[in-house]
C-alpha cells in the first residue's frame, strides 16, 4: 500500500491551521450531522479540541491534523492513559472525504497502534455514537470490540449514545 511508503506526520492544530481541520470535517458531512445535529465551524473545532473525558487533563490531550508527503488528510484527538495508565484513548478520528475508502485510515490506526504499543501502551479505547454506522463498521473491522454502551458525560445536552470499544494491541 502506498500509505506505507508515504511520510506520515501528526501537526499539532494550532490557530493558523484551524481552516484545514475545517476543510477536512466539512468533507464528513454524514457524521457532523449524526454528532451535532448540523454543520462544523471553527468554533466547534475549537471546542473539539479542547474537550476532554472526566477525569483527565489536557496535558494528555492530543489533537493532531494528519498529513501525508504534506497533504492534510485527517484528524486524530486521543488522550494517552485514559481510562488507565495502559490506555490510549481515540476521542475523534476522521479521515478527508477525498481520502475514504482507500485504505489510509486503516492503514494510519493500525500504524497508531503499534505506536502506541512500543510506547508500552496495552489497549486502545474509543466510543463511537450508535447512530454511526459507518464508523462503527470501521472500528470492528480494525479488530475492536464493544465492551459496554453508556449516553456520553461530555455534552449531555447532545444524549449520545455510545458503544464503548477497545482493542488490544
């Protein structure tokens, strides 16, 4: 796969590269419109990366454009040691548009994973909404599992419900 071959980098996303996030969750339009009821902006960027799960802080808060041979084509957000301090927590990963079906988010999380491993991390964990279908489909073909579903504790406004999932890497 020419994925392999290709120079991978994770930017952090800072203001100046807030309209590329943009660019790339305005290709997602099916799954904006599952997780906020409507259309991204910079505002909700924003928000998105600096949200994180109870519990944790942003000091383990990672929230990086992905960018292959200088082309910006994801988002990754995870927290390292949470839930526990053997486990990466994915709280966003979303592939451009131009970009699906091709074999790069695979082959991204699965490189992730062995990333993570050799950092000495066990599991990787994640929740995906139970109205994304097309995102859980993805997650189960990467090999994770549910292990429990729960209505989300950040935006409770929103009621998501979630299927908690985890991989052993």
């Amino acid at each position: 796969m020419k994925y392999i071959e290709n120079k991978v980098v994770l930017k952090t996303v800072t203001k100046d590269l807030l309209k590329n996030v943009l660019k790339i969750y305005d290709t997602n339009e099916e799954y904006f419109k599952v997780s906020m009821n409507g259309k991204p902006s910079i505002e909700s960027i924003i928000e998105d990366k600096n949200d994180i799960p109870p519990g944790s802080n942003l000091q383990n808060k990672n929230y990086k454009l992905i960018s292959i041979n200088g082309q910006d084509i994801g988002i990754i957000d995870y927290v390292m040691n949470y839930p526990d301090e053997d486990t990466v927590y994915i709280g966003l990963f979303i592939i451009h548009g131009d970009f699906h079906r091709q074999g790069y988010g695979s082959a991204f999380v699965e490189e992730f994973a062995i990333n993570m491993r050799k950092r000495g991390y066990c599991r990787l964990r994640l929740g995906v909404l139970k109205e994304n279908k097309n995102g859980f489909e993805f997650w189960t073909r990467m090999g994770f599992k549910v292990v429990k579903e729960i209505i989300s504790t950040i935006h409770p406004e929103r009621n998501w419900e979630i299927k908690v999932m985890e991989k052993i890497i």
